[in-house]
DNA sequence: ATAGGGTTAG
C-alpha cells in the first residue's frame, strides 16, 4: 500500500485527464493492472477480508483501485468502505479530488450520516486541504446542485464542531461564492462559534448574509447573534435585531432578554442599571417572565455597580418565587466583599449552607479576596485550607490572589512559597502569578529581581503582558529611572504588545516626578501618535507636574484643555488644583464640576 | 445549538 502511494497524485492527474478523454467504460486506467472484477472486489471490501483483497490488487495505488472502483459504478458504501479502511494510516493522504467524488456519490444516495461522519473525520485529519480547492472539486465535479449543497452545509458544521471556525466561515463566505444554499443547521453552530471566539465582526457578516440568501434563521440564530453582539456592548445593533426577530414573525424569549440585560448592566457607565431595569420592565410587559438567570445578571449588575443594597432587594424580590442557586450567593458574597462587609458576606454563605447549596471554588475565592484586601491574612488562610478540606482544590486565581496579597503586605518568602507549592499541587502559574511577584519587588524597589522573574516567566514558556511592563515601567519611573522606563516600551512593541494608556499615563507619570516636563509632553504626543487620545488620567499627571515646577498657568490651561474635551475632572483633579492651584488665588473654570467632586 | 459568578496595572 505504502510503497505506491508516492506516485499517487501524478496517476491522479493522469487519470483525470484519462477518464475526461475516455469513455466512461473504460476501467482500466494502468496497462499493469489486474482485471478488475467488481462483483469479487465489492464482496471483500463488504466482508473486510483485507489480506485477500490486497493479494488480488498487490500492484495497483489506493487511486487506481479507487477511481476503478468509481468507474466501474461501485456501491458507494463499499467505496466509503475502502476509503475508511485506507484511512488507517495515519500518514495517507487522499487525492482531494477522490474525496470530493465519494462526497458526491454518498450525497446521490442520501447517505446523511456517512457523509457527516466522513467529514468530521475529513477536517480533523492533517490533510490541510485549503477550503477553496474543496469547493472548486465540488463544483466542477459534475454533480447535482443540491447535492453539493447538502454537503458543503455538513462540512462547515464539520469544521466548527472541531473547533475550526475560521474554516467554517472560510466555507460559508465561499458557499456565498458559489451560490450553495446553507440551512440553519450550519449556521446556527457557525455563529455561536464565532461568538464563543469573540470574531463578532464575522458574526454580523454572517447574520446579514443568512438574510440576503434568505436562509431560514429561527429563534437560536437571533438569540445567539443578540448575545454576541451584548458581549461586546453594542447594544444598539442588538435591539435592532430584536426588532427584525419581531417583524420576522418570532418573537424574543426570556434568552433574548436576558441577553440584553446583561449587555447593559456590563456596559459601564451612568445610569447603566436603570436601561437594565427598563428592559426588564419591558420584558414583563410582553408577558415573559423572568427566570433565576435574569435575576443572577441583575444581582451580580448590581453588586459590580457598588451598590449591593438595590442587589440585595433584588434578592429578597427573587426569593417570592424563584430559588437562589450558588452564582446568586456567589454575586452577592463577592459583591459584599468588595465593599468590606465581610460579616455580611459570611452570613450568606451560612445561608446557602443552611438551603443546602455547597459553596464552590468561587464561592471561597470571592471570601478569600475579600480577607484579603482587608490585610486579614490569618483568615484568609484559613478558608484557604478550608477548600481541601472541603474536598475542593484552589485553582490559579486562589493562589494569585494570596501571592498578591503577600507580596503586598511585603511578605515575599510567603508568596514564594506559595508560589512554589502551587506548582507541586499541580496548579500552573499564569501570566498574573508572575504579575503579582513582579509587582511585590519593584514595590520594595527591587526592579531587579522583578526583571529576574520576567525572564523566568518567558523561559517557562508564559508571555508577558502589558500589565507586566506597566509594573515594570512603573517600578523603573518611582526608582527615578524614566529614561530606562521608556527603553520598555521598545522591548513591548517587538514582542507585539501595544502599551496601553496606563503605560503611557505612568511614564509620563515618572518623568513629570523627575520635573522633565519636555520629556512627560513628548510621551503624550507619542501615545497620540498611537491612536490613544489623552484621558483623566493623562491630564491629572501633566497638570500635577506643572503645579510641582510652579507653572500654574500651564496647569491651568490644560485643566481647560480637559475641560473642553468633555473629560470630567475626578477626584484626584480635585485634590491636585485644591492644594496647589486654588490655594495659590487661581480660580479655574470648574465650579460646577467641583461641586460635583467634592459630593462624591 | 443560545444566557450567569472569582485575581493583576493608572
């Protein structure tokens, strides 16, 4: 078998342009060949007596006994038989071209589940056949139309069900090409993987051309398109959608909601859990109710809103007629330890206990945080041994929370020791782990040893994030290094990471410590350059450097700078123009917005 | 086949 599949893909060639020239009786492609007897081969390949069957075609290629075997108008089963069983090598790769010919005659035979199974077994294999060389051999090779489209809408479920959803998009834009009609069987998968990848750009594609072809598209297809289109925040395009559901004739369910719930309570922004009331209010109106779901993404809306006591009568609200599962507690136990009621936050973990639902690892890391955050280690600890005892094992986040906390607290031995028995308990340090340590030593000015930790982390194969060189840059600019700073942010861009505004704003940061207003000011232009518009924060450090050298007069121009560009001055303006500006007898144009400050 | 929770930098 081996031994003449190397000379495969030229009998390929030559037999295409032979079985063109020919006529279809001819079945005999190679003057070696043996007589080639239908009935005998088909019983063998049936009966899967394959040392016999290799005995009566010792000298012929898979192609040649193939193609005889298409010519000679074999069964397509005992074809799809014989291709299955070449298969077994795991080195063989089939002539594309006979692939697609079995692909037809199964598809002429409406064999749905061959053809599905072949396909899965298709784009898992190494043979990385592009997607249009798949589609020009289906094309050209001379089947029915419908056929080809049944099996194009099976080879790009095939690609997403394996996790290859580029090609599976790759597919549905060449099905466009080629006008084979796709059903929402493909589709619908085809989307939610591209949700799944966050390729929302792909997804929109996709849901505009399941119009224009008119595929039909039910109530999956524009509920995954809404989701998709809530997790990256545009909202409005989601609501339009709602309203094409609608005029379409199906109209949205408890998901579709939930969904745009959820796209507005993670938006950010004023007023942000309002819209999320008033699609909830929405909702009820056209009789849908409200699931355990619904309430979850406005409790946890809630709680990242700072504002746990409309989660908690959210709750209360919940309770009347749904029960609480574990995330509800989970929201709520991390919501109140975020604002330091840890008490509170302790008492409703004794409440699941007590309706009998088990605290998972989130459950213990939102409590472990909290202990944390408030220096109370000791405890923190404590419910950290608790999880195994629980017969529960910490994850990466536990550990990366107790590292930080450590090296916070300046107790670097015990965040390495943590560090090291993570791995022993077979938990891999990420990008943060590194993160955290690195953070602990440039705090104690150590930008050494914190470079140190980098390169170990890259050695161990972890790449570095943009978070790693803003600690770094952070560390050198509070050392007084700027200069040596700003050589990180070449060191970023050649390993692809694009600094951030929190990169620039802290270099400035330094150099404006370091009274080099003229090197803080070309920084600006430079993140400006980038495509990054100056922010609060940008503008807290450039105002505060000039205040320090005495030019207030600068300073005060580009608090107006600020002001004209619609950036709402924060606490901390307040406080840098209060001591060094207000003081002084200027008065800067931002009464109003000072009122506002100093209530907040 | 669609929905929910936890860590790091200013």
């Amino acid at each position: 078998m081996l031994k003449l599949l190397s000379s495969s893909s030229a009998c390929l060639y030559a037999g295409r342009t032979c079985t063109r020239l020919c006529s279809s009786t001819s079945t005999s492609t190679t003057p070696t060949s043996p007589p080639f007897n239908l009935p005998l081969i088909s019983e063998l390949i049936e009966k899967q007596h394959w040392s016999e069957f290799k005995t009566h075609l010792k000298d012929s290629s898979f192609v040649t006994v193939a193609r005889q075997l298409f010519d000679a108008g074999a069964d397509s089963m005992i074809i799809l038989r014989y291709f299955t069983w070449s298969q077994k090598d795991p080195k063989f790769t089939h002539p594309l071209e006979l692939t697609c010919r079995l692909l037809h005659s199964l598809a002429n035979v409406k064999e749905y589940p061959d053809i599905r199974a072949f396909l899965d077994r298709f784009v898992r294999s190494h043979e990385n056949h592009s997607v249009s060389s798949i589609f020009h051999l289906l094309a050209t090779g001379g089947s029915q139309f419908c056929a080809n489209c049944v099996i194009v809408d099976m080879l790009v479920l095939a690609y997403v069900k394996n996790m290859r959803t580029r090609l599976g998009f790759e597919a549905f834009q060449r099905a466009g090409d080629y006008g084979f009609k796709l059903s929402k069987l493909a589709c619908n998968p085809l989307l939610s993987g591209l949700v799944k990848e966050n390729e929302i750009g792909c997804v929109e594609y996709v849901y505009k051309e399941i119009i224009r072809r008119r595929i039909e598209a039910d109530l999956f297809t524009f509920n995954i398109v809404i989701n998709g289109l809530c997790k990256v925040g545009k909202l409005n395009k989601a609501r339009d959608i709602t309203n094409d559901m609608k005029a379409r004739g199906i109209p949205p369910n408890v998901v579709t909601y939930n969904s745009l719930i959820d796209g507005y309570c993670k938006m950010g922004g004023l007023g942000k859990m309002h819209k999320a009331d008033a699609i909830l209010k929405e909702m009820v109106a056209y009789n849908i109710c409200p699931n355990e779901i619904t309430f979850n993404i406005l409790i946890d809306g809630f709680c990242k809103d700072e504002n746990v006591a409309s989660a908690l009568k959210v709750f209360e609200e919940m309770k009347q007629g749904l029960k609480p599962n574990v995330v509800t507690y989970n929201s709520l136990i991390n919501g109140l330890c975020c604002n330091g009621k840890l008490d509170e936050a302790c008492g409703l973990r004794d409440e699941m206990l007590r309706f009998g639902l088990k605290p998972n690892i989130v459950t213990y890391n939102a409590l472990i945080n909290g202990f944390c955050k408030k220096k109370r280690m000791k405890e923190a600890r404590e419910l950290f041994d608790d999880i195994r005892n629980q017969g529960m094992a910490p994850n990466v986040i536990t550990y990366n929370m107790l590292i930080d906390a450590y090296c916070k607290d300046e107790r670097m031995e015990e965040a390495y020791a943590l560090f090291h028995s993570m791995s022993e308990r077979g938990v891999s340090p990420n990008t943060s782990t590194f993160n955290c340590q690195i953070s602990g030593f440039c705090r104690q000015g150590n930008v050494g040893t914190a470079r140190k930790f980098l390169d170990e982390m890259e050695s161990r194969g972890l790449k570095a994030d943009p978070i790693t060189y803003n600690i770094l840059i952070d560390g050198l600019c509070k050392g007084g290094k700027s200069r040596k700073a700003e050589r990180l942010l070449n060191e970023m861009f050649k390993k692809g990471l694009s600094p951030s505004h929190v990169t620039y704003n802290t270099l400035m940061d330094g150099y404006c410590r370091e009274g080099n207003m003229k090197a803080a000011l070309n920084v600006r232009v430079q993140m400006e350059k980038e495509g990054k518009r100056a922010n609060i924060v940008t503008f807290n450090v450039l105002i505060k450097g000039y205040c320090m050298k005495g030019k207030l007069e600068v300073a005060n121009k580009l608090l107006n700078e600020m002001l004209e560009k619609g950036l709402i001055p924060n606490r901390t303006t307040y406080e840098v123009v209060k001591e060094e500006m207000m003081d002084k007898g200027f008065l800067p144009d931002i009464d109003g917005h000072l009122y506002n400050i100093s209530r907040s």
